[in-house]
C-alpha cells in the first residue's frame, strides 16, 4: 500500500505519518512535507521526483502534474484493463492520498499583498490530486482535514475504512477544493465587473456550531461562516459566560450589534425580536443603558442588549435588577465581566468589529422559494447638511441632534417603521406593520406622556396627512422622512399647520 502525502499545513502530520507507515504504508511526498516527515518524523520517505522520475520544475509548480503519479490514483482496481495499463506503463498504485493546500486566503488578507503574491500562492497540483483520489474514493481513500488524521489511522491499521467512510472523506476533499476554488474566483472577480454583484455567486461556508435548534424546537439549526476565515461580526464572536447560545438569540445578537455599530457615540441597544425596543446615546454608558431600559421596560425582559464600547462595571451593575438572555459588547471592563458572570444563564459576547461581508463579499443575501435575493448593504453615507427642510419652521438645534438620531434608530427596525426620540433616546416605536398609521398610534401608545416635544423618523415616505394629524396629537414637534410622496405637498402643510418641523433626507431606509 501506498500513501501520498503533501500538505501545507503540518498540523498533525508527522504523527499521522508514523501511523501509517506502522499500518504497512509506503509513503511518497514532496519538497517541504518530505522534509518535516523524514527530519522531523525519522520516517523512510521517497520524493515524488524519485516515483515519476522527474524533477519538480518551474520553482516547484509542476510536481505532482505527472501519468505515474494521477495513473497511480485514478485506475480503478475493479477493472483488469487498469491495472494491466499500469503494469504496462510500471505504475504503482496509490491508495491513499493526504493533503491541503497553498495558504492563499492567508496571502490575500495581508494588506500589502500584490497580484503576482496572490496568483503563486493559488494551488494546482493539490486540488488535481485531491479531486482525483476523491473521483476514485471506492479505491483510494483522500484526506484533507487534520482533525481526520487519528480516526484514519486507526482504521486503517484495523479493519479498514468502509465505503460510507470513503465517500464522506471524499465529500470533504471536494467541499475543501470547490471553497478553495470560489475563494480565488471571487478575489480576482473583484473590481474587475465595475459591479458589485457578480455574474456567479460563489459562497462557501463551514459549520461553527451546531444549534439546539432552530428558530422553533422542531426545526434544526447550525452557524456557518465564511471558509475564507473572514472574522468579524456575531459569527465569530467569543462567548465568555452563559449557555449555549440558540438560533434566536444569535439573530437577536446580531440586530443588537448592527445597530449599536451605527453609532459613533457611546450607545446602548435593547433589543426584542430583532428590533431595538430601547436605544440610547449618551456619554456616559451606564445612562445610555437606563435611557435605552427606560424606553419600553415590559419589552425589555428576557432581551438582548448590545453596547458599541467596553461595558463599564457601572453599566453592567445598572443591568442587574433585569433578566436578560445575551450581552454583546466589544469588551468588558474586569468588574463589569465578574458583575455579569454572577448571572449564570446569561450568555455574555465579546465581538471584533468587521464582519459585515461573506467571504470577502460585502452582500446582503436572503433566500426565497427557488433562489436568492441579493443586494448590497444598507451603509450609505448621510449627513444632516444634505437634508433640506420642507416646512416653513427649521428645526432646532436640539430637535435636528434627535432627528438624526431616530433616522439612525429607524434604519434598524422592521418596515413600516416609526420612531419617537427625544433627548437622544428611543421613547417608542412601531415595527412590522402593515400600514404607517398604525406604527404611529403604536409608537405613541409606547411613548406615553414622553412624546411631548419629542421627534419622529419614519422609514420612508407619508402617503397621507393622517400620520401628521397623529404625530401633531402625540406632542411631536420636529419630523424627519424621505420625502417623495404625490402627496408630499398636503403632508407638508398639515406639519406647517401643527408648527411642526420636517426635514427631508431623500433616502429611504426599508428593513423587511
């Protein structure tokens, strides 16, 4: 029997190698694997140039690329006319092939990396060798994962792997080489289309974690991310207490996330069925968390809350009277972490920025019967001097800092969205309903007698003057929307009749 071994990561494999040649292996390898299994192993090991009789060439390209060596793999031994070819041609057969492959998702996040650095490190002869000995699985078993190394072996010197075994190996390999492939694919597709959706979609994923379940019991769940090692994001967040997190609460972890990252101030989200039902900005973090309870404290048991800076010891003792299910956080202070620890089912994050792409692709991907829609982040750069001012009152320098913040706020809450905000502070709000007036009574109900002399965003624009009538009645004083109604004129003039400011931004910011 014979194995072929070459890997770019090492991880495991002068073990793995002595294992083999114990089972009776033969082993053959290349350039830098030979060297760790013969000087590092003590392992008798041939060079592949020494099986096909030639040299590695062109600075080590061509290697592998050879009849003796794909003759070795791809000759099926149920078929006599193979292995009569092979005796012909004085080819031995190779019944196990190991390796993975150059490091070019590794190569490519280096932010100096050039074009010729990434076009060296793309492997050819691996992923040929690794899809032929995963075509010939029923002859010739292919491994490319280290954590498959010692279960391997132990087969191998035993009984043997089974056909159910082989195929699940070499399911792998080709998994392995159809993300190595959309890695390279898409990196070179970048920039060169002049758009940022690409003709072909290739995303590849590896499983994280598996879920308790999904977002009901009888539904399975598990967490993917990107196998380029894109890192970032709730995906790739680090758990430092708590249970295991379930499906729901990552989805709710990551509305809270999103929506604290907006903000460049100290800000505090709560978060309930992935809307923010309390969000606060404030200089001091714990005041921004009491603002964001404060907002709906019903809604707020049992949520998720999400700061965009360390948590301080404060801000995590001002959390301790409420039940919560996940904190996330880009840090805790010593105290803050130990105060929160004292909860023992609460599930504690800490998370890097970043994240935002899938595989280096920044897209917002969502599937629907049959496919998947596809569209670029809502991440457009605003600013309040490109606002114009639709009514006869200009809103004041107080009311345009809150109508900047809930056009923030309503950004992150389901369509048709409503925001009343005053004082930097969401003080309520209307998410997911079918019609804009109702997310008014809705946000009012909530805001009870602090919508006095607050402001309004809505996610796009009024249809109607009613929605203006009721903000008038709730105390709302200074409005903020897209504009771009037929009917913008006759909304316009019921603000002016109540004295309300409204401010148009011309963007609309839909979240379905």
């Amino acid at each position: 029997m014979r194995a072929l071994i070459s890997v770019f990561d090492k991880t495991g494999v002068v073990e793995f190698g002595q294992k083999l040649a114990s089972a009776g292996f033969e082993l053959i390898s290349t350039g830098g694997t030979h060297r760790t299994l013969a000087e590092e192993g003590g392992l008798s090991v041939k060079q592949v140039s020494d099986v096909t009789g030639s040299p590695e060439i062109l600075d080590g390209r061509v290697k592998t690329l050879h009849p003796v060596i794909h003759g070795g793999i791809l000759a099926r031994r149920d078929l006599p006319a193979h292995l009569e070819e092979l005796e012909q041609h004085g080819i031995g057969p190779i019944d196990l092939v190991v390796g993975n492959l150059y490091p070019f998702v590794a190569t490519i996040s280096q932010p100096d990396v050039t074009l010729e650095d990434a076009l060296e490190n793309i492997d050819i002869g691996g992923p040929t060798m690794l899809r032929a000995a995963a075509k010939n699985f029923n002859s010739v078993a292919v491994v490319v994962d280290p954590a498959d190394y010692n279960w391997v072996a132990e087969k191998l010197s035993g009984e043997g792997l089974s056909d159910s075994e082989r195929r699940t190996l070499a399911a792998k390999a080709f998994q392995h080489v159809a993300g190595y492939d959309a890695t390279v694919a898409d990196y070179l597709a970048q920039g060169e289309s002049g758009s940022p959706l690409p003709e072909e979609l290739c995303l590849t994923f590896d499983q994280v974690a598996t879920l308790r379940y999904g977002e009901n019991p009888h539904q399975q769940g598990a967490l993917y991310a990107p196998a380029s090692g894109a890192s970032g994001g709730i995906a790739s967040a680090r758990q430092l207490h708590g249970r295991e997190l379930s499906y729901n609460n990552l989805m709710d972890a990551d509305a809270a996330w999103r929506t604290v990252s907006d903000f460049a101030e100290p800000t505090a989200a709560v978060i309930k069925h992935a809307n923010p039902c309390g969000l606060s900005s404030h200089a001091e973090l714990s005041q921004a968390y009491l603002y964001a309870y404060e907002g709906d404290k019903v809604s707020a048991f049992g949520g998720i809350v999400g700061f965009n800076r360390i948590v301080t010891a404060a801000a995590a003792e001002a959390m301790s009277p409420v039940f919560y299910e996940v904190v996330v956080a880009p840090g805790y202070e010593p105290g803050a972490l130990e105060i929160l620890q004292r909860k023992r089912n609460l599930r504690v994050l800490e998370v890097d920025p970043g994240g935002s792409d899938l595989g280096g692709i920044a897209l917002d991907i969502r599937p629907i019967t049959g496919g998947l829609l596809v569209q670029t982040p809502d991440t457009i750069a605003e600013s309040p001097a490109g606002w114009t001012t639709a009514t006869k009152r200009t809103p004041t320098k107080a009311e345009l800092e809150d109508l900047a913040f809930a056009w923030l706020a309503c950004k992150h809450i389901k369509s048709n969205a409503i925001v009343f905000a005053k004082n930097r502070t969401l003080v309520g709000m209307g998410a997911g309903q079918p019609n804009r007036v109702v997310s008014v009574h809705l946000s009012q109900r909530i805001a009870g007698d602090k919508s006095q002399g607050c402001v309004l965003a809505s996610d796009a624009f009024f249809p109607f003057p009613d929605n203006i009538e009721l903000a008038a009645e709730a105390g709302v004083t200074a409005i903020i929307q897209p504009g771009g109604s037929i009917l913008d004129e006759e909304v316009i003039g019921a603000a002016n009749n109540y004295g309300i400011a409204m401010v148009f931004t011309g963007v609309r910011h839909f979240r379905h």
